[in-house]
C-alpha cells in the first residue's frame, strides 16, 4: 500500500476475492464446497475413530492413516469457514497477521503430509520386502517419533516464509487472487525484490516435496520388484495393501505439482485455474483419502460398515 505521503508501506489487511469473474456466483458455489468440507470432516474423523477404538488396527500403517487424517482435517479447516465467509458474507477482508498464521499453517501443514505419506511409503516397503524385520523396525515409539519429526520438519521448513513477508513493503495493490492466503500469491504484491522468497520457496518444494516424492517413487520401485519375484496371490495380496496409499499420493501430489507450476509459469491475471487448482488442492485429497482407504482397505471398510450397522440398530424404536 502507499501512505499519503506517497511512501511504502507496510500491509494492514489483504483482500480475498475468491473466484474471480464469479462473484455473484460465489453464493451458490458456497453449498456444494461447504458440502464438501463436511464431508472431508466427517470422513476423516471417522477413519480417526474406528483407528482409535479397534485396538487390532494399532499398527503402524493405520497409525500413519489417523495422522494422514489429522492432517486432512486441519488443512481443509485452515481455509474453509474463512471461504465460506467471503462467499456468504461479502467478508474479503483478511488482517496482515491473520493472513500471515494462514499461510503458515497451509504450506506447513501440507508439508508435514507429505512426510507422513513418505513414511506411509516406508511403511509398505518394510512390510512387503523385509516382512519378518516390520514388527522390531516400526515399532510404535518409532512411529511416534517419525509422526513428530513430521510436525517439526513442516514447521521448521516454513516458518521462514512469514518472516520474509513481513520484511516486504507492500504497495498499489492489497487484493490476493485466491480465497486463501498462499506465499507464492502474497509476495507478488510487494514492491520489492522477492528473489529471497523466490529462491527460498524452490529450496523448500525441492527439499520437501520433491525429495519426498523421490524417495515414494524408489521405495515402489522395490515393492515392485520384490514383488515380482512372488506368487501371483501373493502378488494380488502385496498390491492390494499399496492401491489405497498410491491413490493417496497422486490426490496430493498432482494437485500440488500442479498449482506449483501454475503459480510459477502461468498467466495469473484474470485466470480461474489457479484459484480452481487452489481449491482441489486444498479441499479434494482430503474428501478422497477416507474414500479411497475406506472402498479400498477392508479392514476399515468392514468397522465402517459395522459402525453405521450399529447406528442404525441404536436409531431403531
């Protein structure tokens, strides 16, 4: 923004204009996103209890699933009540700091998914491959540990970004293209050098992002080749255990690789496709994960099924 004086200054506040060219739409969107976001919460929440209350399912790949949930959870909340603000309420307006501790939480947050679908990975390595040694390597205070090094890798990768915003003189301009708050939309408004920011975000998606889907891509490509050397039901049996979590990396990865890609090459001015990229990327792999591990995984689609079985006998007169 620019003072009366005519000198930069720092942001107050931004704007979120949600989808652009669709205002008088925004409205009605508003249901079926708002639809989505409680299906995102309820799927998820209930992957975390029937994890929780069946004791024969505390095992790492479905200790990896609750936090993969947690986390689904959290992202879609970090964004939403805020997007069905703007979009009900005409209420755009975000403060500096606000804006600041979403963006954080979103790309951290996003961060600590992405290693806990690494670990998911190693997970299935270790069972597949090395099977007799999975029971003494992921043992459930290993777990614990890889879960926290997940929260403390995605903070700790993150919490730069805001600082570097808050160094940036903003002017002209306070309105963001997106409904939420991102880094790579933020720092485009300041009238400064963002080479810092630019530099530092690459670091971030290479070291992070990118190195963790390497390191998913090599770990299959051992399950593969273990697998390849086994019978043909064992074979059916080793990728039927993979489906579920290989479905749940190109929900993330796809999207993420996507907006990324957008963000950086694309034409940003008037264009729907990074706010549409935005909110897939932000809203559908946690609406599809408990779809997906819940179709996929008998064991959590037989709890599903007893759990509403049970409702329904309870709901009875």
């Amino acid at each position: 923004m620019v003072d009366p004086s005519g000198n930069e200054s720092s942001a107050t506040h931004f704007i979120l204009i949600g989808f652009p060219g669709l205002e008088k739409a925004q409205f009605w969107l508003a249901f079926p996103l708002c639809s989505l976001y409680l299906i995102a919460v309820l799927g998820n929440l209930t992957i975390i209890y029937i994890v929780w209350t069946e004791h024969s399912l505390h095992e790492p790949m479905y200790i990896f699933l609750c936090m993969l949930s947690g986390l689904d959870v959290l992202i879609s909340t970090s964004s939403m009540p805020k997007m069905m603000a703007i979009f009900w309420f005409n209420s755009t307006t975000i403060q500096f700091d606000a804006c600041l501790l979403q963006m954080f939480a979103i790309h951290s947050l996003s961060g600590m998914e992405s290693t806990v679908l690494l670990a998911m990975a190693f997970d299935r390595y270790v069972a597949i491959c090395h099977p007799l040694r999975h029971a003494t390597v992921l043992t459930l205070p290993r777990v614990t540990k890889i879960g926290m090094a997940a929260v403390i890798r995605g903070a700790a990768l993150m919490a730069p970004l805001p600082v570097f915003i808050k160094q940036l003189p903003f002017c002209n301009s306070n309105i963001l293209s997106h409904s939420y708050c991102l880094h790579q939309d933020v720092m485009k408004l300041a009238c400064a050098d963002i080479h810092v920011n630019i530099i530092y975000g690459l670091i971030v998606i290479i070291s992070a992002i990118g190195l963790d889907s390497l390191l998913i891509s090599f770990s299959y490509l051992l399950i593969f080749k273990t697998v390849l050397g086994l019978t043909r039901e064992a074979q059916v049996k080793a990728f039927g255990t993979c489906v579920s979590h290989v479905c749940a990396v190109f929900i993330f990865y796809v999207p993420f690789i996507g907006l990324s890609m957008v963000h950086r090459f694309g034409e940003q001015h008037n264009s729907l496709l990074p706010v549409i990229l935005a909110n897939i990327y932000l809203l559908v792999p946690p609406v599809l994960n408990p779809i997906v591990y819940g179709v996929k995984t008998k064991e959590i689609r037989q709890r599903i099924l007893r759990l509403f079985h049970m409702t329904t006998q309870t709901s009875e007169p």
